[in-house]
C-alpha cells in the first residue's frame, strides 16, 4: 500500500538532509504506528507519505515514494491527495476557517470537488455518525473544543475517503479526555477499512491501537515490530523516545529478579497487569 | 510564476491581464476626470455627480484589478492573506491601546507584497476594506482603491530591493504615502465633503479657510498624514521581516525570484531546486493553481 | 464567535438572497449619489430604508451602530463647511471672525444625506445577511471561490489573532517588558510584540494552505456547494427592476439638464 | 518567597466565573502543581500571581507584595511566568538575545544579566544553541528558550504551564532536573499540568481543581489516592497507581521504586 525506496530528502534552502536513504513497507488495512524523538524527522516523512513533499515544499527529494499504487513524484499534487490525505497536528489550522457550522465545513473538501449535492449531505451524514459528532454540526467550528476540534478534523480528511490516511501527532493538542476521544475513533476507522499511518509519541496509546511501529532516528527509520515488542525495546531510551513507567517498572523488576529474565516487557496496563499478574500468582503458589 | 509555459492557461493569463489593465486605466481615468476635467465650480457644488463617479471609478477599478490579481494566487499565498487582513485590523487596535499618533493599519498589506508581490498586495488591499465594511464600518468601502495602491506600490517595491536595506524602506513608504493622499482625495472631498474623522476634518476646515479649494484642502491634509504613517509602516515591516528566520522568509517564491532580502545569493537556491524532480519547486505548484478555472 | 454585526434573526429581510439585497444596495447608493438632491435621499430613507429595517427586526441595533458612526461625521461635516465652504457668500450667522455661510450648510446637507444613505443600507445589510450566505450566493454567480475563502477566514480568523496579540502583550509583560515612555520607546517596543504575531500567525499558514491543499482547494473541478441559496422569481425579477431603476436614477440628471 | 491566594474568586467579564473562593498558602521553596482538566480555572487562577488577572474577590500575595498594587512588569521581578506556547514570546534573532530581554528589562548589570543569560542556557542545554534564530529549533527546543529567558530573570517564584507537552522523554527529564534544582535554590515553583507522570514524580505538593474549585489538596499520594476526586478533576491517575489498581493493590505507588518495592509484599 506505501512503499519507500531509498528516500532521502533536504529541504529548499538547507544542505543537510532530514531524511537518509529510507526504506519503508506498510500494508493495506493496517495500522502504523511511527515514532522518534523530537526533531527526528517526523513532520517530514508525514508530509512525504502525502505528497506535500516535493509538490509543496520543494526541496531535494530522491529515491521513490509509491503510495495506493501512484508514485508520487510522476502524479499531480491534485491525484496524490485523492489517494492520501493528512491530518495536520493542529485542528485549529486544519479547519478551512470558510465555513461557518461544522456541517459546511466537513463539506468544504467535497465541495472543491464537485461533489454533488445529495451525495455530499448522505456523506456528512455518515462520517458525523461514524466520529459521534453528529450533535455538533450545526456549531461554528471554532466553538468547540480541542478535542472535538480534532475530530473535526479528523472527520473533515474522512470524508474524502481517500484509501490511505496519514496522521501527523493528532493529540498533541489534548488534554488527556480529548486524547482518548481520537484514540477511540481509530478503531471505527480500522473497522472500514483505510489503512492508517499515525505519527505519535503516546506510547502507551500507540501500543493499543497500532498493528506495527517504525522507530524514526538518525534520519532512519531503523527499527521496526510488532507495537509491544518494539515499545518495550530498550533501545528506544538511547533512541530518545522513552517507555512507559510500565516498561521501567517491569524492566527494573526484571533487574532485580523479581520476574523472569525472559519476561516480554510490558507497554500499555492490559500488558503490565497480566505480566505482574501471573507473576504474583506464580509467587502465591 | 511565469517561467514555464502552462499552456492551458494561457487564455486565463491574457484575460487577467486585461482586467488589470483596465482596472488601472479606470483608475487613473476616475481621477484625471475628478482633478483635471472637472469645472473647479462644479467640484464646488454637492449638485453632481462627482461623489457618483468617485466611489464608481475606483470601486470597479479595485475590483477588476483584484479578479485579474486573484487568479495567480496560489493556494499557500490564499491562506496567508487573511492573515494579512487580521493583521491591518488588529495591528490598528494595539497601537491605539500603546497610543501612538499614527494608523499603522496597512502593515498587513505592504508584509503580504513584500513575501508574495504585488498581486497579492492587491487582493488584500480591496479584501481588508470589504472586511472593515462587514466588521465596523461601511465608510472605508469607497477608500478600498487606497489599500490597493498600497499593495502594488509596496510590491513592486520589494521587486526593486526597497526592502533589502532598512533606509530604503521609510522611502519607499513616503513615496507609497504621497500617491495614497492624491488618489484618496476626491473620495474624502466628493464623497465625505472633508469630513472623514475629528482631526482630519478641522485640518481639512484650516486649509479651505485659508482658500484651497474643498479638493485641494482634502489632498493637503493626506500629505500631511499619508507620507508620514506609510514610512513608519514600511520600517516596521523591513524591521519585522529582518527579525524573521531567512528560512521562513525564503521559503516564498516571490522572495527567491526577486531575491527581495537580497544577502541570500540567488545561485545558492537554484543549486539546491535544480537537480531536483521535476516538479520540485514551487513554480510548477503554482502554475497548476493558476490553471484553476474560477468560474 | 466570528467578528460580524450579523443579527440572527428569522425575518422576510434575513430570508432574501444575498445578492437581491446586494443588488438593492447597490441600487440605493448609485442612486442618491446620481440624484444630487437631499431629499430624494430622505424619501429613500423614508420608504425603503426604515420599512425594511422594521420588518428585519434589526431596526434598534441599525439605529444604534448608525449613530455611532454617523454623529462624528455629520459633526465635523456641518461644522467644517458651514463655516469653511469655499462657495460659501451668504452669511447667515456671524460672530466674531466666524461665519456660517448658506452654501455651505446646503452643500453640507446635500453630502450628510447620502453619507446617512449609504451607511444605513450598507449596515442592514450586513445586519440582514450571514456574510457565509453572501458568499455561498456570490460563488454561485461565478465570484472565485478564493475571495470567499478569504473574506469567510478572515471572519472567524480576528477573533483568534486578537486573543494571539493578547497573550504576546502579557508574555512580553510578563516578561518585564513596560509600555510606557516616548513615542520612539514605544515604537520600538512593537517589534518584540510584532514578531512573535507574524510568524506565529504566517507559520500558521504554512500548515493551513497544507490541509486546504489535502482538501481539494486546488482542484479544477467545478465547485458545488451543500446548502442551497434559497432564490425566488419574484426576486429575479426585482433584481433587474433595481438595475433598471439604477440606471434611469444615473440618466435622470442628465435628461432634466440639471448639470 | 511565599505565595498565598485569600478568598480569590475571579468572574470574565463574560460572566464566567473560572475561579471561586481559593484559599492556598505556597511556602517558599515548595514544588506546587495543579492539576485539572482543561477549563477548570487552573491558568486564570496562576496567572493572578504575575497581575495578568486582578482577583474579582480576595486577595493574592506574592511575599509581602498584594498583586493590586502592581502592575504585571514590577511583579515580574518576582514572579517569572513561562507561558505554554513559546511561539508568543520569543522575537529576537539569536536565542541569547532572547534569554537576555527579560534580565535588560528587570535593569540588571551587563555583568550579572550575562552571569544569568549563560547560567539559563546550561540548565536548559541550550549552551551550543545560543547564536541560533530561535525558529530554527524544534518546539521541544523553543519551549526550553522560553523557559531559559524566566530563568534568567532569577525570580523567587517560576510559574511554569505545561511545561512537559511537546517535550520528548530527555525534555521531560531535563525539566525535572531544573524542577529540582530550582527548589534547592529556594525558589518556589508553581506548575499547571496534564502529565501525571511527571506531575507524581516530581512535586511536593498537588491541588486537584474543577469548575473554579479546589478539590483535593496534599502530597502526590494523598491525592492520587482519591479516586473520586480523580474522576470529578477528569484526570487520570499516573500510570503506576492505575497498574497498583489493575493488580488490586490496597496502596498505589508512584514512582517505579516505589512500586518496585510493593511487588515481593503484595505479591507474597
């Protein structure tokens, strides 16, 4: 569904590159999860995965980015984004501002299209019901809140239906309530089908929802697994992404033998609950 | 924006280009008319059709000059305009919180030329007007022409390196400040007989006391404001440009083409775009905008 | 939360199309301004301005925004020129060096009435008219769509960019920053208060022209829209009435050689 | 130097009446955060400290000073206020010259205000960064800049809000370093935050607030261990005390030692 090439990429302006001779596979229908520290990148790949770079951004852009079967550099920027849209990190600027109640707004990109009218509305319809925000349509959409700011916005690339959606720290701007709110969208959107590439460093939420997570470090991606497994790794502290306290707490207790040596290490509280779990039961008996 | 041929969009290109050029044919039309071909006696009289042909000459020639101007916008030059706005509106209200004795209320309009040229100068000139009409007050309508004016000359003034050094930008500005009072006059004189504020209006009273004719007090009185808020203008802008990181600066087309800022040598750009894909930089991006039909 | 003097209200006013009431403006003004007689104005005002402001239900708020802009003006207007108009030869009141002349009262009261004209419908109409209906109305007409995105952010965007400005005068406070002192100090104090909103502001957009791309603004497609304008016969009809009306107010003068 | 809220209630001028009635004395050198969901008056009642708000009730002190009496420039001499969203304040062309804005203000000597300047950019690791544009750097950065350009001020009281979003694992670390430090100084730090991690790490004292209240006020773990004042603030308790719950511990530890050393007894 994405595949990457050897990418390696310098912004307009810059001599040194941001990314390096990146090579990166995603399936359809999956969810990705990529993560790195801050200032490793990841705003980049996001806007290279959706076509803004080089169709925006200029720059030096090399090796190939396929994505839904159109490589990105032959294609407009108009048939790229038909085929991969970008939630930005923050809801405030991905809202077009041109309209005025939420209703118009999630409408705005069908309408650049030409959509027509009756199907516009049953696709409103659908995308409000399928995000739970069919109560705010009729809001301004500046009224809301942040968190329903960003399902918003969220909703707002939905509605496009473009195969493959790309999500640059969508709960950057959230307290913790509005975090769980888009966390739970996710689900809905993994049922219908899109194929989701998430940009976050909630890793305790990432663990939860991705299938796979791509480590972003030293203009690489350089590692890759399964979400537990490669949340847990160790070298995601020399990465400079970190773990959860679950992991901490798990991995000192391994230290200190209080639980086997080959313990998969925990990330979200389901894993550490049943880790501790079986742990204290294993003692109990 | 003109460097490759977008063939599609050639038609839209010659029918913009005659917009402008009769949008700036009727300006300039309006006022010979208004200053040169009027009787000073029927100027004198609020019994014709002067203020008629004010408010119509230069409405409709903002106007066509704002259609032809939008058309070559792209869409990241769009999205930064009604910020430009914002800023004219809101820059005005804090200096009168600070409480300086100037407007200030253009600054929005002279960054946008100066990042992104004359065009789009243009569009928020006529724009920042239409918001003042919808948000406070409808008298600035018939003065859109004014922030127009404003736009191009702060444009092509960036073209010409008025903004690369900062003595050359108050210059610039008073010279930007001298043509705004001459065309807004007959606006103020035909269609607000003088009275447009407080202070303005006794001014305006002071000279046709002292015997100007009731256009020629109006245009006195802009050249004793204008030149002076335009050069204060202008400064604050190459200042805040100055104080900007060259990377947001050079990241505008117009920026890199007319190397506005100057320092940054051209060639160092182009070394870094050239090798690129083909459709590296911006220029392609923005032609495939300015082949969108608008209507 | 937008910035507008909109007045939600459900009258026959509010319900117009856009752009009949645009092109009854338009109307209005072309013809005071051609008629150069105060009292056409007044009968305007009279007959069409004040009835449709009763109907609106905006009538009290029109009064009160009118007033506020206009009592300045007509101040300074019949002050200035009645004592001032360079035509100005019969004296009616003296006192003094002053003299308040006749012609220039006159002169002041021909410019007042359509002043007062212009900004009444122009104000009701923005009372009557959600500026997004407008423009919904005006792309319909083949305005580009630019200009209403423009103008409809704008809206929406001052409230936003003036709580920025806010918080960039009470961060550089905060700070230590102080606003007092001389005009030259307190020029210079803009820029740490300046800087912050523009780049702030224009990295916004950066990332605003990026979501508008993703959402197909760049398209070449022929743009539809969800809410329907609601139009009428009746109101085609008035449309080229006023027009007619218009242009007959502009030959008027003319014909009866009052110029 | 002591901080002390009497009766502080303060209503917008929309009507909105974000704080109600505070009453909270903060000692001089004591780690303070405050901790709420999003609206629930934390901003507009920390704020009162530096004059941005003056109380629409009650009082507030910052040592011997009542906030009234003084505008917010002369309250910055002792209270430093590092905002959210550094992208408000920072202006100048060079990081150092940015730091170095709030110390010219205060009039401090070249001398001591370049001793402060160079002190700041250490602590913040920001030392190698000082002659760049600040827009040059990542938020994570830019958030440190700004939180340098307070330290620098070398105010009694540092109020920080949201001093972790945006701030990857050595960020978050490198603020707790500097929570730490300023306490062995003797100055006072007054913290608003959505991180409870951090929050349960690293502060003497949490003030749990919804709708303009004080719900609960005490140590880190007297507080986490009120579940209904966890749900009525709307947050979430730190990850360690919700994984004490999933194991049905009576205790919720807060940092991995602390849960560490629970293990062998509630296992057993």
């Amino acid at each position: 569904m994405i595949q990457l090439d050897d990418v390696s990429y310098a912004y307009p302006d810059t001599d040194h590159f941001v990314l390096s001779h990146m090579n990166l596979s995603i399936p359809a229908g999956s969810v990705t999860g990529i993560v790195g520290a801050s200032g490793a990148g990841k705003t980049t790949l996001a806007k290279i995965l959706s076509g803004f770079i080089p169709h925006v951004d200029g720059g030096e852009l090399s090796g190939t980015v396929v994505v839904d079967g159109v490589t990105i550099a032959e294609a407009s920027l108009a048939d790229a984004v038909s085929h991969v849209g970008l939630v930005i990190q923050s809801p405030f600027n991905q809202i077009s501002g041109a309209k005025f109640t939420v209703r118009e707004e999630l409408a705005f990109g069908l309408e650049n299209l030409g959509v027509p009218r009756d199907e516009m509305a049953v696709r409103v319809a659908e995308v409000a019901d399928l995000l739970g925000i069919t109560g705010l349509l009729d809001r301004s959409p500046y009224a809301l809140s942040g968190g329903q700011q960003q399902l918003v916005a969220i909703a707002s690339m939905i509605i496009m239906r473009t195969p493959v959606l790309v999500m640059d720290e969508p709960t950057s701007q959230l307290d913790p309530g509005g975090t769980r709110m888009v966390f739970d969208v996710m689900s809905s959107l993994r049922d219908s089908g899109i194929t989701l590439v998430i940009f976050e460093h909630k890793l305790e939420l990432l663990r939860e929802h991705a299938d796979v997570v791509h480590v972003l470090a030293d203009h690489q991606l350089i590692a890759h697994g399964p979400s537990r497994a490669m949340l847990a790794d160790p070298r995601m502290e020399e990465w400079g992404i970190g773990s959860t306290r679950f992991t901490a707490a798990a991995s000192e207790a391994r230290t200190k033998k209080l639980l086997p040596a080959d313990v998969e290490l925990p990330v979200s509280i389901e894993d550490a609950a049943t880790v501790f779990a079986s742990f204290a039961s294993s003692k109990g008996a | 924006m003109s460097s490759t041929a977008a063939t599609p969009a050639d038609s839209k290109k010659v029918r913009n280009r005659i917009f402008i050029a009769v949008g700036t044919i009727i300006i300039i039309a309006t006022y010979l008319y208004l200053v040169v071909g009027q009787p000073t006696d029927i100027a004198q009289s609020s019994f014709s059709q002067s203020g008629l042909i004010a408010i119509a000459g230069y409405v409709v020639g903002a106007i066509l000059l704002a259609i032809g101007a939008i058309h070559r916008l792209p869409t990241a030059t769009v999205a930064m305009v009604p910020v430009a706005i914002a800023l004219n509106i809101v820059v005005g209200q804090i200096v009168s919180v600070i409480g300086l004795p100037v407007y200030l209320d253009s600054i929005g309009t002279v960054l946008v030329s100066a990042l992104a040229g004359p065009a789009a100068g243009v569009v928020t000139g006529i724009l920042t007007n239409v918001i003042w009409g919808l948000t406070l007050s409808p008298i600035a309508l018939p003065y859109a022409v004014v922030q127009v004016i404003i736009g191009v000359m702060a444009g092509y003034a960036a073209r010409l390196g008025m903004f690369r050094l900062f003595y050359l930008a108050p210059v610039a500005g008073a010279i930007t400040g001298i043509v705004c009072a001459i065309v807004s006059a007959p606006i103020s004189a035909f269609v607000f007989g003088g009275a447009t504020g407080g202070g303005t209006g006794a001014i305006v009273g002071a000279f046709q006391a002292m015997g100007q004719s009731l256009l020629g007090a109006t245009t006195l009185q802009g050249l004793l404001s204008d030149p002076l808020d335009k050069a204060i203008s202008f400064t604050i802008v190459v200042l805040i440009l100055a104080a900007l990181p060259s990377r947001f600066r050079q990241r505008f087309p117009f920026v890199r083409q007319y190397n506005v800022f100057g320092r940054k040598a051209p060639a160092l750009q182009h070394q870094t775009a050239a090798p690129a894909a083909p459709a590296a930089s911006a220029v392609p991006a923005a032609d495939v905008t300015d082949a969108t039909p608008d209507n | 939360m937008s910035s507008t003097l909109f007045d939600n209200r459900k009258s026959v006013i509010h319900r117009l199309n856009p752009v009949t009431k645009l092109i009854a403006l338009l109307a209005i003004i072309v013809t005071v301004f051609a008629i150069p007689l105060w009292w056409v104005a007044g009968l305007i005002i009279v007959l069409v301005v004040v009835p449709a402001a009763v109907i609106s239900g905006s009538g009290g708020r029109l009064l009160s925004l009118s007033l506020r802009i206009l009592l300045p003006i007509m101040l300074v207007l019949f002050i200035v020129q009645g004592l001032t108009f360079p035509g100005g030869k019969t004296i009616i009141w003296q006192w003094g060096i002053i003299d308040v002349t006749s012609e220039g009262l006159l002169f002041a009261l021909g410019i007042g009435s359509r002043i007062i004209v212009l900004v009444l419908a122009s104000i009701l109409l923005v009372l009557t008219t959600h500026p997004g209906d407008l423009m919904s109305a005006l792309t319909e007409r083949g305005m580009s769509p630019k200009f209403a995105y423009i103008i409809s952010s704008t809206l929406q965007l001052i409230p936003a960019f003036k709580d920025r400005a806010d918080s960039i005068l009470l961060a550089q406070q905060a700070r230590g920053l102080s606003l007092k002192g001389n005009p030259l100090r307190r020029i210079k104090i803009m820029l740490p208060l300046l800087s912050p909103l523009v780049l702030g502001m224009f990295t916004d957009v950066e990332e605003r022209s990026t979501a508008m791309e993703a959402r197909a603004f760049g398209s070449t497609a022929r743009r539809t829209s969800l809410i329907p304008v609601a139009d009428s016969m009746v109101q085609r009809i008035a449309r080229w009435l006023f027009i007619v009306l218009a242009l007959a107010a502009v030959a008027t003068p003319i014909l009866l050689g009052l110029l | 130097m002591d901080v002390s809220f009497s009766g502080v209630g303060y209503t917008y001028p929309s009507g909105v009446e974000a704080v109600k009635g505070i009453t909270l004395d903060v000692p001089s050198g004591q780690r303070f955060a405050i901790v709420g969901q999003n609206g629930a008056g934390k901003t507009t009642l920390v704020r009162h400290l530096n004059g941005i708000f003056q109380p629409t009730v009650g009082t507030v002190h910052v040592g011997d000073w009542a906030t009234t009496g003084h505008t917010i420039a002369e309250l910055s001499a002792r209270v430093g206020y590092v905002f959210q969203n550094p992208d408000e304040q920072l202006f100048a062309r060079k990081v150092i010259d940015d730091v170095a804005f709030g110390p010219k203000n205060l009039g401090f000597d070249d001398e001591r205000a370049a001793a402060l300047v160079a002190a700041a950019l250490e602590q913040t690791g920001l030392s190698a960064e000082a002659e760049s544009h600040p827009h040059h750097l990542s938020l994570s950065e830019r958030k440190r800049v700004a939180l340098a350009a307070v330290l620098a001020m070398d105010t009694p009281v540092v109020v920080l809000d949201e001093p972790t979003t945006g701030q990857d694992e050595h960020g978050v670390r490198m603020i707790a370093s500097i929570v730490a430090s300023l306490q062995e100084q003797g100055r006072t730090v007054i913290a608003i935050t959505h991180d409870m991690d951090f929050c349960a790490e690293n502060f003497d004292r949490v003030v749990a607030m919804a709708h303009g209240e004080v719900l609960a006020d005490g140590t880190p773990t007297e507080v986490f261990a009120k579940d209904d004042v966890l749900t009525e603030a709307r947050v979430e308790a730190p990850q360690l005390a919700r994984l004490a719950d999933a194991l049905h511990w009576d205790r919720r530890p807060l940092t991995v030692d602390a849960f560490v050393e629970q293990l062998p007894r509630s296992g057993a």
